[in-house]
C-alpha cells in the first residue's frame, strides 16, 4: 500500500507542479479573452485541477458517466446489470495460503484470481453470449473498505420482445433456494446460502446497516426490501427491476444470530435470496448479483451508481479551489485497490469505444506568453471539428451526418483528419452545454441541427444569409422560439442528469433568465426533474405528513413542488411568481422543522434508548483490561 501511495503522490506532484507555471483553458475561453483589449494571460486558466486523465478523479468518474450514457443513448436501455463480488474462500486462493495465513494477508492472490475471473466473465458474456447475442458494456471496478474488489457491469444485448417477459426471465435468474436433489444442486446450493442471501437484518437487527431509522416512532425495515414477499410468478414492473418469482417451496433453514447479547434462530427461506444467475453462480463460486434492468425508466442513476466513486474517508470543506487537496482528503486506499492499480490492472472498460468530440479545444500556453504567438498558435491547432468541416468541404462522401453522427462511420486519425472507417466501432459524444454558458451552447445546438457543415460561416448561414453570432443563426432556424432553447437542453439533460442537478438548473433559469412559459416546462419535465424523490418516498425514508396517506399519486407530486418551493426560497422566490403549482402538504420532520436534508436526518434520528442498550451489551463483551479504561454504567455519558 505504501508503494502505491508514493506512486500515486508522485502523479498527484506532478499536476501540481504543471499547473504553477502551465495555464489550460477552452477554446472559447481562450477567444473570449484575446478579444478583451485590456487582457492579463495569467489570470486565464484554473490554477489547481485535477484532470479528467487522473484515473479516480472526480472528473475521471464524470467522464465515464458521460461516455456510459452515450452508449445507452446509441443501444437504448442496457439489459442487464450485474455486480461480482470476489470471494476470500475461493480455492484458488485457499490452495496459495502458506499455514496461518488468511485471503487478507495475501491481497496480491486476491486481486489476480478476481481479474482472473473478471476476464473470463467478460468472455462469458461476450464470446459465449450466454445471455444472447452481445452488443456492449460498460464496467468498473471498486473496492471495499474491508478490502475486497468488486465490479459493477451493465451489458447491452439484441433483445426483442421476448427478453422483458416472466418465462425468460425466469430461464436464466432466480430468487429461490435450489433444492438439493443432486450433487450438482448441492453445490449450488452451499454457494446461494453462503453468498446470495441476505442476512445483514435478520431478527430485525437494528444496528444493520441496511435498516431504516428516520421515524423513531415507525417499525424499522430494511431498505432494500428483505424479507421480499412470496410470489408465484415474475411480475415485470413500468418501472424498475422486476420483481422475482419467490415460491413458498417450503426450502428453508435456520441460523443463531447474536442480539443483546443471546443467540437467536432465525429462519432463512426464499424471501431473503437476493436473484442470481444459477449458472453463473456455479461457475465463479461468489456472490454475483444478476438484475434485468430494462423496464427501468430511470437508468441514469443505474450509470450514476456504476461511477459513484470508491469510498472515501472523510469530507472536508475549504472555500480554497484546489481539487487535488480536496481529492487527497478524502482518498481512501485499501491494500487490495493498491496492489490492482501496481499490476495496471483496469479499473473501468466500455464497449464500444466513446470519442469525445469537443467543440473547443483545449491549449496549453507559458505564463506570460506572447499574445500574438499564442492567437497564431490557436489558428493553427486541429481539432476534430475543424477536420470534419474539412472533409466535408473535400469530400462529398459523409456529407449526410451531423457531427456528433461522424465517429460511427469515420475514425480520426491525429494531424490527418477523418478516415473511412474500416473496422471496430465508435460512439462519438458532445460535451453538454446550457444556455448559460454562451456561443458555446448555440454552437452545440447547432450541431446537433446542420448536417454537413464545412465551417463556422456555414453553421452560421441560414437561407443565403451569414449571421454575426450562432445565435442569431438558431433564431433563424426557429430553434429558440417559445422556450425552445431551455426545452431542447432539458430533454438532452434528463437523459444523463440527476433529478438533483436538474432541480438546481431549473430553479437558476427561472431566477435568472426569462422563461416565457414555466409552467409548460414543469408539465413536460417535471417528472424527470424529480425522479429520484419518488424512490425516497417509496423506501420510506422521508416521513409524510399525515393528511399524505390517502393522497396516492398526488403524494410524489406534492414532494417535486415542496422541492422547488425551497431552491426557489434560497432567491426570494416563490412557485406563484411563475405561476406554477403550489404544494399542498406541510412536509415538516417530527420535531416541527422543515425536511432540509435526508443525510443529516438519518445521523441525528437514532433512538436514545436503543443506543443505551446496545453501549451496555457492548460493554459487557470487554475483557478486564479494556474495562478498567471504559466508564461503568453509571457513569456513561448522556446520549
């Protein structure tokens, strides 16, 4: 861990160092400021960022989010999503283990077995297509805290009409406990109680990490949904993962559990089996987690959870811009991630391949570097724009796509420009881009619009006629009337933004600029602007108010207006001014204050008592010596 760390610290010094006296900016930010008369070279550019090159940076994560909705915007919804854990008992690993020895005091055999069996996965669904025939990927690897690797993927396959039904369904996943009729279901059965079930809560087990705790006054229950109820047959949702057939067959077993310190049986049957793939399952011995995801409206936060990032240690606020300083605070190195990234491992894949295509371009320049040299510099740099509206203009072949359509049909190559392409695939991706940001947006925009184009003037020129600015150009082009620019970035938005983001966006436009008609963009957007408090709802981890249990749809309605009711508070706003509905619940927690923020209100809403108790059992399991340094009972400070 410690070779990783110098390696790591080394990379980290050397962004550093490159960016005292080494200045990045856009394009159009370049422009932009050598147009200003009374220009300072120095002041252009972020002074501490950690690039999207840096593998588990922020931006680096961002990155591939964007690229993973690319793919699903070109194949559509992905089919499956899988998580694999990788299991310490393997024998692979067990067989290596010198006397006394455990899987944690080897992580090297741990990460090579688990990239071992990661690839042949891979070869699995891709080669073998065991799931049927193959389209594309994306994946990630994390790592536990306790320090065992772990891979997210989500598969995209030619599907018809066949795949979302229950037969199928249920001809490749299940949710039950095999019953052991021969050797082979014995197996598999030892390997679906030892890794597919779901046992963090069993004996409502409140100290689980998975049980909810917001209303002291509510029942707890665990958030991902165990103990499921018993169902006959698969039933496929309009939104979400199926719910599984789980048959009262009568296949169970018990296990003793320790609470308040006394051994508790507990019966484990198929309402705690978390689905899986029995083949899979027999095949890799661990636990992997096998979900069909393609009645999910939402996939995006399928794509977000993928590339969350690992975890983190801690979280530090400073007001100083320096993302390097804020990604070491809170880096969080486990010895199993540290040998991986030593053996160059990958930690992320995408199948096909995303070209980014940029309508700026990034330019490097010395501090204090000659204005002049550097607009020559400028005019001379190739970008894949500027070589697509050169082949365009040579060429009348590939006229018939828009730019970001170029990377399917065409490959780039560095200081030649666009070549037929002749084998492999591509998915070409646009940087996003609100109104707010400018010429760069209408560029985008029209981009999205002119096939063919051969340069800036021709994106600019409607009906014969060259326009001064790409805006006036998609005024033109009728693509700003009646809200239509703001309309046109909402519906790329809610394809790869999280109803969070699109909240603040939607919040800032009607503050800060003139939205002629808000209420028709609510209508239309609405939904996606809050699809992620529905599933807050649902779970329970937001407490109703009372007159709210027999309001059924209207519910989640009234929470998305309570929403923006309060970004909307933060500019002295209100949802009238724009005539815009207004909530009808007081959504207020049980103290009387106002629901602000779901994190903080799962910290602060233990209950004392239970807290008590599980202190005085813990204190009982010390031995001598570590009590002589804890407080007696009676002695314990207040909670």
């Amino acid at each position: 861990m410690d070779a990783w760390a110098v390696c790591d610290q080394n990379k980290l010094s050397w962004i550093r160092s490159h960016q005292a006296n080494i200045r990045a900016d856009l394009y159009n930010g370049l422009t932009d400021a050598l147009e200003v008369a009374d220009m300072d070279l120095g002041r252009i550019g972020k002074k501490v960022v950690l690039p999207s090159s840096y593998v588990g940076g922020d931006r680096f994560m961002q990155q591939l989010y964007q690229d993973s909705i690319a793919i699903v915007r070109h194949f559509g919804k992905p089919s499956l999503f899988i998580t694999f854990t990788a299991n310490p008992k393997w024998v692979e690993i067990a067989n290596e283990l010198l006397p006394g020895q455990n899987a944690g005091d080897r992580p090297d055999l741990v990460a090579r077995v688990f990239n071992l069996k990661v690839r042949d996965l891979l070869d699995q669904i891709r080669h073998k297509e065991i799931f049927g025939p193959w389209l594309g990927w994306v994946w990630t690897i994390e790592y536990q805290k306790r320090g065992l690797p772990h891979l997210h993927l989500l598969v995209f396959h030619r599907t018809d009409h066949q795949f979302l039904t229950a037969a199928n369904i249920d001809s490749f996943i299940s949710a039950e406990l095999p019953p052991p009729d021969d050797a082979i279901s014995q197996e598999l059965r030892g390997i679906i109680e030892m890794t597919m079930v779901h046992t963090h809560c069993i004996a409502h087990n409140g100290q689980a990490l998975c049980m909810q705790g917001l209303d002291p006054f509510a029942v707890q229950s665990c958030r991902k949904g165990y103990p499921r109820s018993f169902r006959v047959e698969t039933i496929i949702n309009a939104d979400g993962y199926p719910t599984y057939r789980r048959r009262d067959t009568r296949q169970a077993y018990s296990v003793e559990v320790l609470r308040n310190g006394a051994n508790v049986t507990a019966v484990i049957d198929n309402r705690r089996v978390v689905p899986y793939s029995p083949y899979l399952s027999l095949r890799y011995k661990g636990h992997i987690n096998v979900e069909v995801c393609g009645s999910v409206k939402a996939v995006k936060y399928i794509d977000k959870y993928i590339y969350k990032g690992g975890d983190r240690a801690t979280v530090i606020l400073d007001s100083e811009h320096d993302e390097i300083k804020r990604y070491l605070h809170g880096q969080y190195i486990g010895i199993t991630e540290a040998v991986w990234r030593l053996f160059e491992f990958s930690t992320h894949g995408e199948e096909p391949p995303v070209m980014h295509q940029p309508n700026q371009q990034a330019i490097y320049f010395a501090e204090g570097e000659n204005p002049a040299g550097l607009r020559q510099r400028m005019d001379s740099s190739i970008t894949t724009l500027i070589a697509y509206f050169k082949s365009n203009s040579e060429k009348a072949d590939g006229r018939e796509y828009l730019y970001h359509e170029f990377p399917l049909h065409y490959v780039y190559v560095r200081k030649k420009g666009w070549k037929p392409r002749t084998q492999r695939r591509s998915i070409g991706r646009m940087y996003a881009a609100s109104p707010f940001m400018g010429k760069r947006y209408y560029l985008r925009l029209l981009l999205t619009m002119v096939r063919g184009a051969t340069s800036f003037e021709h994106l600019q020129t409607v009906d014969g006629i060259v326009h001064e600015t790409f805006k006036s150009a998609c005024i033109a082009l009728r693509l700003l009337e009646d809200d239509e620019e703001w309309i046109a970035m909402f519906r790329d938005g809610q394809e790869f933004m999280t109803g969070h983001a699109l909240r603040h966006l939607f919040a800032m436009a009607l503050q800060h600029t003139t939205i002629s008609n808000p209420l028709q963009i609510w209508q239309q957007f609405g939904h996606s602007f809050c699809d992620d408090l529905s599933h807050l709802l649902r779970t329970g981890r937001v407490i109703v108010p009372a007159e709210g249990n027999s309001m059924d749809n209207e519910l989640s309605l009234d929470y998305r207006l309570y929403h923006i009711q309060q970004l909307l508070n933060e500019y002295g706003k209100t949802l009238a001014e724009f005539g815009l509905p207004q909530p009808v619940l007081e959504w207020r927690n049980m103290a009387g204050q106002r629901v602000e923020n779901i994190l903080v209100r799962e910290e602060i809403g233990y209950e004392v008592e239970q807290q008590r108790e599980l202190a005085d059992v813990m204190r009982r399991q010390l031995n001598e010596e570590q009590g002589a340094y804890y407080p007696s009972g009676n002695s314990l400070p207040n909670i």
